[in-house]
C-alpha cells in the first residue's frame, strides 16, 4: 500500500497545511492528503484544493481544530467534511467514509475504519491516492501506475461505480481530456459500462451536468475526448444534433494562433442545430453561445463582429468559421480585430440635430454608420456629414 514516492510542493509545506495535520495527529488521529491534491502534486498540475482523510469523526475535528485555536465550520458534517481555515487557507477534512446505499445521484455513506475502505467509495484509481503530512504518498489501490501511464480506470467494477453516481461517466470524460495519454486509448471496460448505463444520467441535475461539460470544454484538448463520447453515445444523448467534426480543426487553430480554450467557442463548434435542452448555462453564456450561432449563420465581417460585440467575439467567431469551412484562418486577422474594436463611429446624434429630429435622425445616423462600415471605417466624419 504504502510507496517510495513522496510530494515536494509548497502548498503541503505551508505552515498553515501543516497545522492542520498536526492538529489531528496531535491527538492521535490520521492526517492523509487525498484525491486531486495528490495526483496534481505527483503530475506537476496546480492545485487548487486542499482535502484530507481522517480517521475522526466530525465531532472529534472540530474538538481538534479549536484545541490548535484553528476556525472549524461543518460545511458538510452530516456527511462528515469539516472545513478548518488555517490562516485563511480552506482545508476541507473529511472522515474515511464508505458508501451504504446509493441512487445513481448521491450515497448514503457510514464512517468508515480503514484507508482501503475510502479508497474503494472513490471513482478513478488516479484519485485514491493519499499522502502523509511529510509527503509519503500512500496507494491502496494501485493508482500510482495508472497514473504514470496517464490512464483512467474505475476502481474495480466500472458498472458498479457509475450505479453509484451517474455523473461518473461525464467525469471519466473529463479525467481523460484533462490527465489522459489519448495514444493510451480509453479502458474499454470503461466504455462498455458508459454504452450499456449512460441513460442513467437522466436523473442528474442539469447543474451538476453543465458543470462538468464546462470543464471538460476548458481542457487544453477536448476533441479526442468528444469523440469517444460521440461514438458510445453519449454526446448526442446529451446534446442532440451535435458533431464534433469542427472541434478537431477548432482546437488546431486554437493552438497555432495561441489562443486560450473557450468552453462556449467550443460548444458552438458542435454545431449549428445543437439541442442544449439538458444543460442550464447563464443568460451570459446563452447570449454569447446564440451570437455565436446567428454570426456563423449569416455573412457578417469579423471587423463588423469586433465593432459591435468586441474582440473576444470575432475572434471566436473567425476561429469557429476557419473550422467550419476546414481553412487556415489569417493570423493578422486578429491584430486587425483588435485595431477595429478601439474604432468609434465619428459622428454622434448631436452633429445631425439641426437638421433633423425623431425617427429620422436615428435613421440617418444608422445609415450613416453602414456607410462607415462599407468603407472599412475609412470615411472621415466632414467625408460622412457631405453625404448626408
């Protein structure tokens, strides 16, 4: 169980983490760090929170915490999570819990004894690994070798596990974009599990379903991913009238014009006729994700798209068309969206008002302003007000 690896990394060294582990083991009980924390440490990926496995109870945490004069707040003690602030910094502490009853959404759980014991509740054996408060990572499982191959696979039986929680599956996706070695192939257990149960995911939440699309959009590559998910199934359950063609090209040009992943450039690329009935995104992510669509479906210039929408837009919206119509996209496209996205119509209502008034001013100053627009921007405000 236990290994000759162990974790060198600032956040565990931080006096404030230590104090926490030291808190537990003071009193005699286990201080583990667990799950995300471990394998980004043993990957050299950032980390942004702090778990730890205990073998207290909840109770017994909060005792722990307000001996060592540390703030203890019971974010989810009926499930046995404590989050103790250590000067500022949250460290979620969770006892070693086993799954009892389970409905495909959430567990009933009993405290558990043993490390192998919470090990075996948790997904991918990527994510049962845990560290000691020195560093010495410690795999009841055999993590460590899937992680070195950058392999994703259940913890022992895949159908088992996403009984479980159905949101499993989304996540197995996920882990796979984000940690995967796409020349490894996906666990074809795995696979056969998700074609066979993937209906299941019916009963989550439209939240927690978005979520992890969301983050599986923001991986550095997501098109391998995508694929797999197309071709058991599970793409077009989600999202119906999806194809992940233009995702291939999309992320291609993303990475030679060194732009950044966009979770709603990319689930535009999916397709025009895209059904998103199952996802709940924000009235700011449907707003762009439905200018996305109405630029690809008409003909509007990217500067115009710069001038009325900004840069970000017409720079999606020039990458989204390169990947539709399988052409390079011009890299001095985006200097000039930029340059064109600072351009203000020179003339202004009050220039025009002592000539006219009401519906007639707005309609000169629209007529005057595509003018403008034919004209690249060229025309001078003296050149606009003659044409009036």
């Amino acid at each position: 169980m236990g290994s000759d690896l162990k974790i060198s990394v600032d956040w565990l060294r931080h006096d404030a983490t230590q104090a926490v582990c030291a808190a537990l083991s003071s009193r005699g009980f286990q201080a583990l760090f667990v799950g995300g924390c471990v394998r980004n440490a043993l990957l050299g990926a950032p980390v942004s929170d702090i778990d730890i496995a205990t073998d207290a109870h909840p109770l017994q945490i909060m005792e722990c915490a307000k001996s060592a004069n540390l703030k203890a707040v019971p974010t989810g003690i009926d499930h046995g999570t404590v989050t103790i602030l250590s000067d500022g910094i949250p460290h979620e502490v969770t006892t070693f819990r086993q799954d009892v009853e389970t409905d495909g959404r959430r567990a009933v759980v009993a405290f558990a004894d043993t490390i192998e014991q919470d090990a075996l509740r948790r997904d991918f054996t990527m994510n049962a690994l845990y560290a000691e408060a020195d560093g010495t990572v410690i795999d009841p499982l055999g993590g460590i070798s899937d992680l070195d191959d950058r392999y994703v696979r259940f913890i022992q039986d895949p159908a088992q596990r996403i009984r479980e929680d159905y949101l499993r599956i989304l996540r197995f996706f996920r882990f796979n974009a984000w940690y995967a070695d796409p020349t490894q192939g996906y666990d074809p257990e795995a696979l056969a599990a998700i074609a066979d149960l993937f209906e299941g995911m019916e009963t989550l939440s439209k939240e927690r379903v978005t979520s992890e699309m969301l983050k599986l959009f923001s991986a550095p590559v997501a098109f391998s991913a995508i694929s797999v998910m197309s071709q058991v199934g599970v793409l077009q359950y989600l999202l119906p009238g999806a194809t992940p063609k233009a995702l291939g090209l999309l992320e291609h040009f993303e990475a030679s014009m060194s732009v950044a992943p966009s979770p709603m450039r990319r689930l535009a690329s999916l397709g025009l006729d895209l059904e998103i009935s199952r996802l709940r995104l924000s009235k700011k992510e449907l707003t762009t994700l439905d200018l996305l669509h109405t630029a690809l479906r008409g003909d509007m210039p990217v500067t115009e798209c710069a001038y009325f929408h900004g840069p970000e837009h017409a720079n999606d919206v020039l990458l989204l068309r390169a990947a539709f119509l399988e052409t390079p996209p011009n890299p001095s496209d985006i200097d000039v969206i930029a340059t064109v996205a600072t351009a203000r119509f020179p003339i202004t209502a009050s220039d025009l008002m002592s000539q006219l008034t009401g519906r007639a001013l707005g309609e000169a100053l629209k007529r005057l302003e595509r003018q403008w627009l034919d004209s690249d921007m060229q025309l001078t405000k003296t050149e606009l007000l003659k044409r009036l």
